[in-house]
C-alpha cells in the first residue's frame, strides 16, 4: 500500500482546468513567405514626429516633380525618425516600387501590413505583394500555404509528429506567421514536449500580443506543471534508471539500469580458489589438507559500481527536471 502511494505521489497530475486550446485553421496567403518578421518599432518623440513630417512632405513634392530617388531618399530618412508611421512605409514603398527595387518595395509593403494588418486597403496592398513576387516565390507561397492544410489535416487525425513537421515547414518559410508557432506548440503539447512547446507559445504571444494571450498563458502554466519534479526524478532515480524513464530519457534509463545490473552481476559471480587449512585426525593428531571452495571476491567492488551508477543517474535526472522546469 506504501508503495502504491508512493508511485502516485510523483506521477505528475495534469490539471483538470486546463482547456485544450482550439487549433487556429486560417491558412497564410501566399505573401506571407516574402514578408520577414518585424519587430515591435520604437515610439519616436515628439521632434522625430515632426521632423520625419517635415521629410515627408518634401518627400511628397519630389515624387510630383518626378524626383523618385531624392523622393525615396527623404521617405527613408522620415521612415527611420518614425518607426512606427505606417504611411511612411507606404509611401516609401511606392518609391522603391518607381526605381525597380523590387526586394526593397516588397518589404516596405510588408512593413505597412504589419504596422496596419487591418487597414481598408490591406487587401490591395497584399495584391500588390503578389504581383511584385517572382514567379517561383509565388509558387512556392502556395506550398507553404498546402504544408499548413497537411498540418492541420493531421493534428485532426492525432498524427502530432506529421502536424509538428507540417507547421515547422511553415515556420522555416514564414517566421512571421503566429498561427503556424500556436498550432505547432498545440502538436508539440500532445507528444509531452512541454519545454518546446512553451517556447512556441511565447513565439506566438510575441508576435500576437494581443487577442487570446490570456488563454495561451493559462495553457503554458499548465504545462509547466505537467513537468517533472526535481525532487521526485531524484528519488525515481534510486531505482536505477528510474529518473530516466520519468525524465523521458528512456534510452538513457536502459543503459543506466543495464550498467547497475551489470555491476551487481559482476559482484556475486563466484569464483573457485583452493585453500590450505590444517585439521586434526581422530587421533588428535593435526594434518594439513588443500580444499577447493567458491569466493565472490568482486562482491563489494559491483555493490559499489551500481550504488554509484544509481546515485549518479538519479543526480542526473534531478537536474535535467530541474532545467526543464526554468529552460
């Protein structure tokens, strides 16, 4: 009955509230393969605002004039005042669009998406996009976009390992997509890779600050606690291999339990010596006689080798729960 309660003890308990997050199923449009990831800009003070202005507004009478470089010269210098003026990034990527600078037009495009995902013209802007993108980019847009259906297609069929390759495809084409980071850590959670997981979710928050973040933390917490205690792993471990098998280092855990076995193995293997002893006859009169007889020699050298495997082993997965815990 102790033991029992002491199994149970250290199983981790997944926490009953935890709701399983809904998968997000809106694939990325073609596009989003040429737009990089944009980081939060910096609020510019109130004399960049008003220089940057001021740029723009000569910007804007060079571009009537047809002065598209001097134009897209000021529209840079206003553009890096304000980080944060979408139109800036507009116009600036007009200009680019007026020299030929195609790479340059398509990011600066990219960058008025992601400073104004929901603006009127949006839509537009993303045609755009796809009319500046050479024709493999393209064509490699709808790959990316038929990789994210095949995730979700197999996380519906429980296929975690193809729905996880699926979204890091999209991932490794699209660092810019939140949804693929969100759906591949929702794969990740169900093949007990909480550490990962976790991370991909943090990826998601940064690049969603807002929407369903209260809900995406409330799923990290629960999977903080689905990782294994340090405590618990240390005591595991003194079954060998023991704090392997709860850390999911299985592979681990056999040659920990193999070398343990291996050494008691070793310690009581006999070994037969012949030994000299004296004796005294039925008439009192001593003699002395060679006997065979079996020794385990090894006996406290294999007790030694598997306590210090098994102490060793369960240090071991003390730390590794540990690590897991603040990675």
């Amino acid at each position: 009955m102790n033991g029992r309660a002491l199994v149970l003890s250290v199983v981790p308990i997944v926490p009953l509230f935890a709701q399983e997050l809904p998968l997000k199923r809106t694939a990325p449009a073609a596009i989003v393969v040429a737009c990089p990831a944009f980081t939060a800009p910096i609020s510019a003070v109130r004399a960049q605002a008003d220089e940057a202005n001021r740029m723009a507004t000569l910007g804007a009478e060079a571009a009537l004039e047809g002065d598209h470089k001097s134009a897209r010269d000021l529209f840079q210098q206003a553009a890096q005042l304000n980080q944060g003026d979408a139109s800036l990034a507009y116009r600036l990527g007009r200009e680019d669009e007026e020299m030929g600078d195609k790479p340059a037009a398509i990011r600066e495009y990219c960058r008025y998406l992601f400073l104004s995902p929901t603006a009127g013209d949006a839509g537009q802007i993303r045609d755009k996009v796809a009319a500046l993108l050479p024709g493999p980019d393209l064509s490699r847009g709808t790959t990316i976009v038929d990789r994210f259906r095949d995730g979700v297609q197999a996380y519906d069929r429980s296929d975690w390992g193809d729905a996880a390759q699926g979204f890091s495809d999209v991932i490794a084409a699209a660092p810019g997509f939140a949804p693929a980071f969100y759906d591949r850590a929702l794969a990740l959670a169900h093949q007990h890779h909480q550490p990962a997981a976790i991370r991909d979710f943090d990826q998601y928050l940064r690049l969603t600050p807002a929407g369903d973040s209260t809900a995406v933390r409330q799923r990290q917490l629960a999977l903080r606690r689905e990782l294994p205690s340090a405590t618990a792993a240390f005591w595991l471990g003194l079954i060998p291999g023991g704090g392997q098998y709860y850390t999911r280092q299985p592979l681990l855990g056999v040659l920990v339990t193999g070398a343990a076995a291996g050494g008691v193995v070793w310690g009581v293997q006999s070994q037969t010596v012949t030994k000299t002893a004296t004796f005294t006859d039925r008439n009192g009169h001593p003699y002395t006689q060679s006997y065979q007889t079996s020794e385990q020699k090894n006996l406290g050298a294999g007790i030694g080798v598997a306590a210090g495997v098994t102490l060793l082993a369960a240090i071991e997965a003390a730390i590794v729960a540990h690590n897991l815990k603040f990675r």
